[in-house]
C-alpha cells in the first residue's frame, strides 16, 4: 500500500469532526424542535459536509457505497486504502 499523504488524514478528521456536530445536533433537535438557530446552524453543518466529502471525493475516491458516492473509471472501490481502514 501506498504512504498516504498527510492531506487525506486532514480533511478526514475535518469531515468527522463536522459530522459529529451533526449527530449532536440531530440529538439536540428531537427533543428541541423549535429552536431555529440549531436548525439553521444543523443546515449550515450539512451543507459543509457535502462539501467537505465532495472535494476529499475528488482527490482521494468514494467514501460511501450503495450509491451514496460515485466512483470514477475504473472502478474504485478497489483502491485502498478504505475510509474505515485508516
């Protein structure tokens, strides 16, 4: 396997950092549904995490299977290494 550069490390832990805002957020609002600023700041935490996988996408391949990431050709989900293996 390939060394893995520094970059892809860094934009991992950017993603689940995001990500982990997202699933505390997602506690917060079912039992807080009406607070407008978690809503807006749970939105604004999505859309950065689009973003956030589509530029590591982009560089480094899919991170989810079953269509929720495309693959490049060929097929990459061959490529190691995996998100979950690093």
């Amino acid at each position: 396997m390939a060394a893995i550069p520094p970059e892809y490390y860094h934009q991992m832990e950017a993603i689940q950092a995001v990500d982990f805002v997202l699933v505390e957020l997602t506690l917060y609002l079912d039992t807080h549904p009406n607070d407008r600023e978690a809503i807006e700041q749970f939105n604004a935490c999505a859309k950065e995490s689009r973003r956030l996988k589509k530029n590591f996408e982009q560089q480094f391949g899919p991170l989810m299977q079953y269509g929720k990431s495309y693959s490049g050709y060929p097929w990459q989900w061959d490529d190691t290494p995996w998100p979950w293996q690093v």
